[in-house]
C-alpha cells in the first residue's frame, strides 16, 4: 500500500509539469497551389527600395553616342551636342573666341548653312570611328565649311590637307581631280588621320595641335617641357599663334552650339537623315553640266557636292563615282539610261566617226557663245594644242566640229 501510494504521487507531480505545454513549431506558409488556367491572377511582388550606393557616369563613354530619351533626335545638332566628349578648354583666350563668334552673325549663319549638306556624312563617320563629335565641328576651323578654300600653304578642302599629307593618306591629286577636295575621301582620311594623333598624345588638345602645326612639332615642344619640368598639356606649351588659337575656336564654336540662344544664334535645325550618296556612273568621263542635268539640279549644287573635280569634263580610268543627293539617285540612273541609248556621256562632244580625224579623242560641236580658250579649258587641254589640231577654226562657227586628240 506504501508503495501504491508513492507511485501515485510521482505520477501527480509529472502530471502537473505537462501542465504547461512547450510552444509549437511554427508552421509553414501555405504554398499558393499553381494557378488552374492562364486566365488566374498573378501576385506581384513590392520589392525593397534600393539603399547602395548610386554612381553617376559624367563622361560619356568612348565610341557609346549618348541618346535623351528611346527616339533618336530629330535634329542633327542635337546629335552632335549628344556626342561630344573632349574635356572643356577653359580660358580667356577662349571666352574671346565665343564672343568673336557670336558677334558674327553673318559669317556664322553662311557657315552653318554650308555645313548642311556635309555634316552627317561627316558625324557617321565620326561614329563609326567611336571619335568624339567635337570633330565634325573642325571644318568650320580650317574652312569654314568651304571645300573649295585654299591656303598659302597649299591646303585644299573642307579639312585643308597640303599636298604631301594628302598623299600619305592616299588623296589622288592630278590636272582632272583633288582628293583633297573630295567630301567622301577628305572626311575619311582626316579622321584616320586624327585618330592616328590621338592615340600617339592619349590628349584630344595635343591632336588638334599637331593635326593644326604637325605631330612632330607637338612631340618637340612636348619633350622640351617635360625636360624642363614643365606641365605638358596644351595651355603649357611653346606654338605659333595659329595653333594656340587653333582649339580655342573649336571650344567657341562648341560653346555656341551647345548653347546657341545663351549667345543670341539662332541655329536653324538639320535633318538627322542622310542628304547624299555616292554613285558608281560606269562611265569613264562624264560632262559636270550634262550630270548636274540629268540628276535635275543646278550645276552650283552639283559641284558642291563634287568639289574634287578640277575640270568641267570629269575623267576616271575606273569609272566615275559621283556623289548626288539621296532624292536624285533614281532620276539620276532613269536619266542616263535614256541618254546612253540616245547620246554620249559628254555634252557638246561625241566619240569620233571613222570620218573624223583618226587620232581625235572626242569631237566637241561648237554651240553659241563657244570660244577656242573655252573648249581648251573644258577638256583640260592647251589652248595652242587645240589651234594646232583644228588649223581651220580661226573663226568658230555653231555646229562646226572640234577635235580634241589624245596627248
């Protein structure tokens, strides 16, 4: 009975322990089972605001074209303005410049206006390179936009290239072409040449310069600094005047157009489309005057857009590339196939008849206002090699022929 009684009271005092239950483990989250069809709502989920650290890229990334907003600007200003990536030369050279500029209305509003026909060639060009567009601005420095400038150094074209450095980048120059002078071949070689310089300096400032005075002469008055222990950056060296002007007034004219009504321009809008292409003609030569006419444009505009062209006749062993406006490429082809099936590919002139003198290169009819020094001029030959094949044209005649031979 004792024990009886002792194993009851063990067992009220166990009894009494499990009166306070331990907690039960948490249980799991319901699972969502997958929704039965495709028309069941999502759950979206809210995540946490974002709290790292935020950077901000200030310097546009070699070769990446910055774009405001998903559409790509309608105004080719504002393309260029996207793209530029040199760093800012500030100075008060520079302020002098802007202000020199903007005093100029006329001269600048002329500029702009040249630039319109040349300026996207010249910035996909640019970007293709992943160059900085500050260099589409250049041309207004070395000619303001005038492919025909030319200097007392001998520099020719929109990027005023003398005659040696022409030839190093394979510009052809001849009595019948300057390269030079040529939008397409011009442009291209101009920024392989600057890309060259950049990557000799790693300095857009130092580029210009020797792009402007010579990368030799740069590398000298660079290693003069550095020797006397002097900075070697652009404001710190020796140069001649022109070249410590030179990026200066790229600076200014980049002001102005990142800018323009800050200075009071009013800076009329440029297409960001393509204004011309080049075209095979498949002809050997061909009269400017008949070309300008078969693509139904002044013959002005036709040779601002082939400026490379020396003569009145274009001549190419390898056939003529010309380069017209993208709207006048179909008329242009329409036109020639019309006149090839009628005529030749010179106006005034035909290829000779077995009639006609034997050795004669074309036969030019004579039409009114016509005069010997004329002609001579039109096909590139000397006016006393003309007299001498046509003994009889003292007195020209409309209709009479002329007979321009092979030298």
């Amino acid at each position: 009975m004792r024990t009886n009684r002792r194993l009851l009271a063990v067992i009220a005092v166990l009894m009494q322990g499990c009166a306070t239950p331990w907690p039960p483990p948490e249980a799991p989250e319901p699972v969502a089972p997958p929704p039965e069809s495709a028309a069941a709502p999502l759950q979206t989920v809210k995540l946490p605001p974002f709290e790292g650290e935020r950077r901000v890229v200030s310097e546009p990334l070699r070769g990446i074209r910055k774009v405001d907003g998903a559409d790509r600007p309608e105004d080719l200003w504002q393309r260029i303005r996207q793209g530029f990536a040199m760093p800012d030369l500030d100075s008060a050279l520079v302020r002098r410049k802007t202000r020199e500029y903007a005093a100029s209305h006329d001269y600048l509003q002329r500029m702009f206006d040249r630039s319109r026909i040349y300026l996207y060639h010249i910035v996909e060009e640019i970007e293709k390179r992943g160059l900085p567009t500050e260099l589409a601005l250049l041309p207004m420095v070395e000619s303001a936009f005038n492919p025909m400038a030319h200097s007392p150094a001998r520099a020719s074209g929109l990027w005023q290239f003398i005659p040696g450095t022409g030839k190093r980048f394979e510009l052809k120059q001849n009595a019948w072409y300057d390269g030079r002078r040529d939008i397409v071949d011009s442009t291209g070689a101009a920024l392989d040449y600057l890309t060259q310089l950049h990557k000799r300096h790693r300095d857009w400032h130092l580029a210009l310069a020797s792009y402007n005075w010579g990368e030799n002469a740069v590398a000298r008055a660079v290693a003069s600094n550095r020797k006397a222990g002097r900075r070697t950056d652009y404001s710190s060296l020796r140069m001649p005047r022109e070249t410590r002007n030179y990026v200066p007034k790229l600076q200014a004219l980049k002001n102005i157009i990142s800018e323009p009504s800050k200075y009071g321009i009013d800076l009329a809008p440029i297409p960001n489309e393509r204004y011309f292409t080049t075209v095979l003609t498949g002809h050997p030569e061909l009269d400017i005057a008949l070309a300008a006419r078969l693509a139904e444009m002044p013959v002005q505009e036709f040779k601002a857009l082939n400026p490379g062209f020396s003569r009145p006749l274009m001549r190419s062993p390898k056939g003529m590339r010309i380069v017209l406006p993208s709207e006048k490429i179909a008329v242009f082809h329409e036109n020639l196939a019309k006149h090839d099936r009628g005529g030749s590919a010179s106006t005034g002139a035909t290829a000779p008849r077995k009639s006609d003198a034997p050795d004669a290169a074309l036969v030019h009819r004579v039409q009114a206002g016509d005069t010997l020094s004329a002609i001579a001029v039109r096909y590139g030959v000397r006016l006393a090699d003309l007299r001498r094949w046509n003994p009889d044209a003292r007195v020209l005649q409309i209709g009479q022929r002329i007979y321009i031979r092979s030298r």
